[in-house]
C-alpha cells in the first residue's frame, strides 16, 4: 500500500515523527512509482544538486554478493544503504570492492544487479557507489 502523497511530502522535507520514517525508507526500496513521486516532490529542494535523480537516504540492510570471478572472494556481505536514486544506490560495506565489479544486492523483497562505480574508505568502512543495471523481485 502506498503513503498518502501528504506522507512523501513530508518524508521530502525532512518533517515525519521518528516512528513513521522506517515505514516509509522500507516502502521507497521496493517501490518505483514511490520513488518516481518523492523524485519529483525534491525537485525543488534540491536546486543546487547536480546529480540527474535526487538521492533519498534510507537505513536499511542488505547483503552484497560480488559476481566477477576475479575480485569475489568469499560469501556475500552485510551491507548498509545509505541512499537511493533511480538507477543508483551509495552503500556503506566492511569490505572493498574494486571499480568495475558486477554484485548482486539483496534487499528485502528484490534482487538488485548493479556495477560498482566507486569504493572509498571512510573510517573502518567503505562508501560504495553502485550504478543499478537491473531489478529482479524475489517471490
């Protein structure tokens, strides 16, 4: 079920309760017509921004699974999403990931394929620049 648009708009300007914003970040990961409406509602908050889709933050898990033979070692990893877009996603990761590599990202309720565009440490952590390629959803 989709939030009232009254929910996105606050959600935009930063204005919900605590309590109402992880129903929302959960909702926005699965939802492309949500995403679409929150892209539009930021427009004008986000005049300054030069990226092509506005980024919406989230906090939210994930698992991350490297595809390409040479840089995957090991099983999939924890991840955390910081913030979406339309065809990208910034993840924060215990491990780096060279530019370039194929990964799987598991989220909730889909399978998301992506190319990582930048791995950069930030503390103990990675921030990771994913460009999405596809979307799957799990059944």
């Amino acid at each position: 079920m989709h939030p009232r648009p009254e929910l996105l708009e606050q959600f935009a300007c930063q204005t919900l309760s605590p309590e109402e914003i992880p129903a929302i970040e959960d909702h926005l990961l699965v939802c492309d017509s949500c995403q679409v409406a929150l892209l539009a509602l930021n427009g004008a908050l986000q005049e300054g921004e030069r990226r092509r889709y506005v980024r919406v933050s989230v906090d939210s898990t994930a698992h991350v699974k490297i595809l390409d033979p040479i840089t995957s070692i090991g099983p999939a990893c924890s991840a955390k999403v910081l913030n979406i877009c339309w065809d990208g996603m910034q993840l924060e990761m215990d491990r780096f990931v060279c530019a370039g590599s194929s990964v799987q990202i598991r989220l909730k309720d889909r399978i998301v394929l992506g190319k990582v565009r930048y791995c950069e440490p930030n503390g103990d952590k990675f921030r990771t620049g994913i460009h999405l390629q596809e979307t799957l959803h799990r059944r």
